[in-house]
C-alpha cells in the first residue's frame, strides 16, 4: 500500500485535474465559470457542513489573511476551537486548512477527499478552488470547530466561499488586482467584494478609497446590515514599531475626547487607551489589526465571549509568515508576498520605516498579469541592484524581460532561472550592512522562504 506521502501527492493530482483559475493564463468572466450553483450541489451532497458552525467571512485585495488570521488568534485565546481557512498556501497545502493553528494533517485530507469524491464525480465542472473550499468545510464539521474565519478566494460575490451565512462579513483594503475578472475600476471590484455582505448581517469595514467606500456603503444600507468604517466608527494609531514587532492604539468614536486629553497630557492623563503589540510589521498590519479588532467587538455584542485579556494576547501570538517578514538577520533576508501595485506602495512604506536607509537588493519574480512596472514605479527607487528570478508556476514572468523593465527605471539588473540562484546571487554581492529583500509574487516569496529555513545557517 502507498505511503502517506505518496497517497497524498495523489490527492494533490486529483485536486489539480480540475481547472484551476489561478494557474490560467487567459482568463475572462463568465457566469459559467464562476457561480455558486456547483458548491450548493456540492456541499447538499455533503449533508452542508457549511452550516454547522458559525463563520466570519472576510474579503477584501489585501490584508484579508492577516486580518484573518488575527481573527483567529483572538478567538483561539478565548479558548474557542477555530477552524482558519485561507488561500493560497506558502509551503504546504494543507496550510489552508487550519485547526486551532495548525493544518490539518495530510491523512485527514486524504481521508476527507476520498469521502468526497462520489458527490464530486456527480457534480459537473468543478473547480479546484471549489473542491479545497468544500474540503475545508468538511474539516471543520468534522473536527467540531466552535467557530471558523474563512477567507474569500478571489472577488466576493460569486467566490465558493460565498454559501456561508456569516455572523459578521469584514471588507479589509481594496484596490486593483484580477481586473480581467473583476472589473477595471474600484467601483467595479468594491462591487464584487462587497458581495458578500448578507442583509442584516454586520460589516465591518476598513479604511477605503472614497469611491470604494460608497460602493460598500450603498450595499450594506440596500441590505439594512449595519456597517463599521475603521476611520469613522473606530479609530488607531501606531505607537512604536521595530523589527520584532508594533504597538498600537485602537478606540471607539464615543471615546475620542479622552483621546484628545491623554495625548494633551503627554500620555499622563486618568485614562488610556488600550495599547495592542503584534509581531506583524508595517503599517498596513496595524490598519489589519484595527480591522480585526472591530470585528472582535461586533462578535462580543452577539455574545460571543471574548475578554480585553485574550484580545491582547490574541494580537500577539498571531502568525501571518511571508509578509515582511525577517527570516535571517546576517545580513537581514526579508520576505514579502507584495504582488500588486498597492501592495508594492505598503512594501516601500515598510522599507522606509524599517530599513533605515541601508541598501536594499531586491529579488523580484511576478507572474505575467502583474502590474510589475507599477510595482517597480514604487520599488526601484528605493532599491540598489535588482535580481530577477520566477518561481514554478506557470504563469510566471521571464527574468530577461523582469530585466529589461528594471533597466527602464535605470537600475542593475541579473536574471536567473531559480530562487535558489538568486539568493546565492544576492549573498555574493551583499554587504554587511545590505538588505536582502524578496517580493513580487505569493509563489517566489514562498519558494525563497523555504530555502532559506532549509538552510542550517544564516547566510554569510
């Protein structure tokens, strides 16, 4: 009998037969490809495991994970069994779908797909966005989770996640990305991601575009579900940061005069407010966790019990990994799964307030719907040398072309042919005092992350 191992990339190949939108080149909508009439069949043959456990739904282009997973954290130190679904995966498939922190184990996908496959063979053109999504809601009737935070795929409104019936809908930042599919306009996107809100469900939602922030305003009034603006609702602001983490403030409207007196005291008023440290960073992360903490409170006021104390403890414990994060220190190594112009723009911010001007060799892999001039109108500049490279997927982007735009913006540029070429590239030509910085796609940050934990040293 097949090991584990081998049984297991068995199931991966089953999944990956079905078409897998993230892998297409050419893609456009079309009611036929994305529709929730497939997952309804899907998960009624499944007996709706969907509706088995209360859900947190949260869309938005980015900060969703990380929001996510905060979500998750808090409610974990509440002392909730938490099932945390996500996409796509940095290391291991099994990452999307979590229990408590942790993936469920290979067996257990094995298991549940197997269970499956009759109803997925009498459900016509599924995708494999679809099949992993009905996988994780199984997992979490299976394993009994108290409560899940399930992250949105790709849009909102016509995503596989979209079947759940949410106790609170969360709408983390918006901005240009998928815009064959989506829309080329933010009004266009605000659309399709604001299509998950349920009427008379709760939203929260975080700061937006003024374009945006209509759309979701408009929607969530048509269906009478109460909205929470972060920057109208509730407020926040870093205190300090460094490379091991942030501190920050977050508070509701009704307490912005005792605000206004602490910070006229210089911090030495009766009051203050309640001060978060998560080990996430950049400024972004903290728009994230006022996110999340709005949301906490909207599921407080439902009755789900959850004290100041595990809030705290919640935001410091989370884990998000490949979001600016330092994975060596000698030299620093930085890895980051920026991969749109926005997301570029929150990666500079992050350099300048973190990096202190020392030099930065940035390795840069894309895939080839990326805006990557975009990307680099905010990067480059802020960069000494650029090391083009591409990961596995198949969409990705040539180096000699990565090279060609970087000499655009008149910077050095070398193409390789792997990740692992490119950071021996970088580690020859970096200096005590050089930064190593990984971005550009989801797939090369996770293919750097991994070689360089595999490594049994730090680079030299």
């Amino acid at each position: 009998m097949p090991d584990v191992e081998e049984r297991y990339q068995q199931a991966l190949d089953y999944l990956y037969s079905f078409v897998d939108y993230s892998l297409t080149r050419q893609l456009r909508y079309s009611p036929d490809k994305f529709n929730l009439d497939r997952m309804y069949q899907l998960m009624r043959l499944e007996g709706n495991p969907h509706t088995q456990y209360p859900v947190i739904h949260v869309a938005g282009t980015k900060g969703k994970g990380s929001t996510a997973s905060m979500i998750a954290s808090i409610l974990r130190q509440a002392g909730y069994r938490v099932g945390l679904y996500t996409s796509p995966h940095l290391q291991e498939f099994t990452e999307r779908i979590q229990i408590n922190g942790q993936p469920i184990s290979k067996e257990d996908l094995i298991e549940y797909l197997e269970e499956m496959k009759p109803f997925i063979e009498r459900t016509a053109e599924l995708t494999t966005f679809e099949i992993t999504t009905a996988l994780g809601f199984k997992a979490f009737s299976r394993k009994q989770v108290d409560l899940a935070v399930v992250e949105v795929g790709l849009g909102g409104r016509l995503d596989a996640t979209n079947i759940v019936d949410p106790l609170v809908s969360v709408i983390t930042s918006l901005s240009f990305d998928h815009m064959n599919i989506l829309g080329d306009s933010i009004t266009q996107i605000a659309a399709e991601k604001g299509g998950i809100i349920i009427p008379t469900k709760p939203v929260i939602l975080a700061p937006q575009w003024k374009e945006a922030r209509e759309v979701i305003e408009r929607i969530s009034e048509e269906k009478k579900a109460p909205l929470t603006i972060i920057g109208r609702d509730y407020f926040f602001s870093e205190r300090s940061h460094s490379l091991s983490g942030q501190t920050f403030i977050v508070w509701p409207k009704e307490d912005q005069e005792l605000i206004n007196d602490f910070i006229a005291s210089g911090g030495r008023s009766d009051w203050e407010p309640e001060h978060f440290t998560i080990p996430l960073l950049g400024f972004h992360q903290v728009e994230n966790a006022a996110t999340a903490y709005a949301a906490i409170e909207v599921l407080r006021a439902t009755g789900v019990k959850i004290s100041k104390n595990h809030i705290s403890e919640g935001f410091a414990r989370v884990q998000w990994p490949g979001r600016f994060e330092v994975v060596h220190t000698n030299p620093f190594v930085i890895v980051d799964s920026a991969h749109n112009k926005d997301s570029a723009l929150r990666l500079r911010l992050a350099m300048d307030d973190y990096l202190n001007g020392k030099p930065i060799f940035l390795i840069y892999g894309s895939s080839e719907d990326k805006d990557v001039q975009g990307m680099f109108s905010h990067l480059l500049p802020r960069v000494k040398m650029v090391i083009a490279t591409k990961s596995e997927h198949p969409r990705a982007m040539e180096p000699d072309i990565l090279v060609e735009l970087a000499n655009q913006f008149g910077k050095k540029a070398i193409a390789t042919q792997s990740i692992e070429e490119a950071l021996e590239l970088a580690k020859h030509h970096a200096g005590n005092e050089t930064v190593i910085l990984v971005a550009g796609s989801i797939f090369v940050a996770a293919a750097a992350r991994a070689a360089l934990i595999n490594q049994s040293t730090d680079m030299k």
